[in-house]
C-alpha cells in the first residue's frame, strides 16, 4: 500500500480518488493536475468520490488541484463530489476553513462498493515554470472558490505572478 499519496480507480460512471498519507506539491501535484485534466475531460464520470479519511496533509497547491473537481462537476451539471473525512481530524479543519463544505458534499460515513486501486504514477520533475504556472492556478482558483480564501493565498499569487513573469523574461532572453 502506498504510504503518501493518490491511489484513484474509474467505474461506470464515477471515479473514487484515495488521497493517502502526506499529499504535497514537492511529489504529486503535477501529476495529480494531469490526473485531474483526465478526469474532467471524461463526460461519462458523473460522480466523484475522494477518501481524505487516511490523508495526514495536504498543501494548498493539492486543495486547489482539488477544487478543480468540483468546478468541473459544476460545468457538466453533475452533483458535487463526496469528499469523505473525518470530522475532527486537522484534514476537516482544512477542509472547512478553505470553504470546501460549500462546493463538496463532505461526509463522514458513506457506503459504497469497494474497488480495486490504482497507484498514480508521478512522474518527472517539472521545470520551474510549469510549477509556478500550476502553483498560481491552484491557489487563484481557491480564491475564485471562496472570497473569504482571498487573504489567505493573496500573498501566493502575487508571488507566483512575479515568478512566471521573472520566468518568462528569463525564457526570453535565452
């Protein structure tokens, strides 16, 4: 069994993601993104279940990688995701204070058939820039999520801004 990270599996029409141990930028984010860009490029998913219940950590770069689920499930029409965790864990704090209880139908117990898991491959190291890029998109979008997220990651965007743009002029020059 894993010990961190993203164990996913697709049936019929759902997909149920296993978000397991420590869950961060530094080792899953850029293929949890490409994970992702699947998942809501497959019109037959119409339900998504997330099991957070085994998650230790996750970073805001992951929350917003998240987020983009339930966007995307708000676009096709489909009910929200289930996110499944445990209430007073520090994962449920996190949950809440980014105002994830508003776009996700979090659950503490839920039945469903249980399924064989899939291990995401992580790949590669990404360049410095498709990190930025994808840094910056994730915490815009939990600002987009939820206004009271604005001061909490304002100061990252800006950051991540200022280090694409310094990325890009780099790119330029060379």
């Amino acid at each position: 069994m894993v010990k961190d990270g993203v164990l996913y599996a697709f049936t019929d029409r759902s997909c149920i993601i296993k978000l397991v141990g420590a869950v961060k930028y530094t080792t899953v984010a850029t293929d949890f993104e490409r994970f992702i860009d699947d998942l809501v490029e497959r019109a037959e998913v119409n339900e998504v279940l997330i099991d957070m219940r085994e998650c230790t950590y996750i970073d805001s770069t992951d929350l917003g990688i998240l987020a983009r689920i339930t966007v995307s499930q708000m676009h096709k029409g489909a009910p929200h995701p289930v996110l499944l965790y445990k209430k007073d864990s520090d994962i449920g704090s996190i949950l809440n204070d980014v105002g994830f209880s508003r776009v996700f139908k979090m659950v503490e117990d839920i039945s469903f058939e249980e399924v064989q898991l899939q291990e995401m491959v992580q790949s590669a190291k990404p360049d410095q820039m498709s990190m930025a890029k994808l840094m910056l998109n994730a915490h815009q979008l939990l600002i987009d999520l939820d206004e009271g997220n604005r001061e909490k990651f304002s100061t990252v965007v800006d950051f991540m801004k200022q280090s694409v743009d310094s990325l890009s002029k780099k790119g330029d020059e060379q």
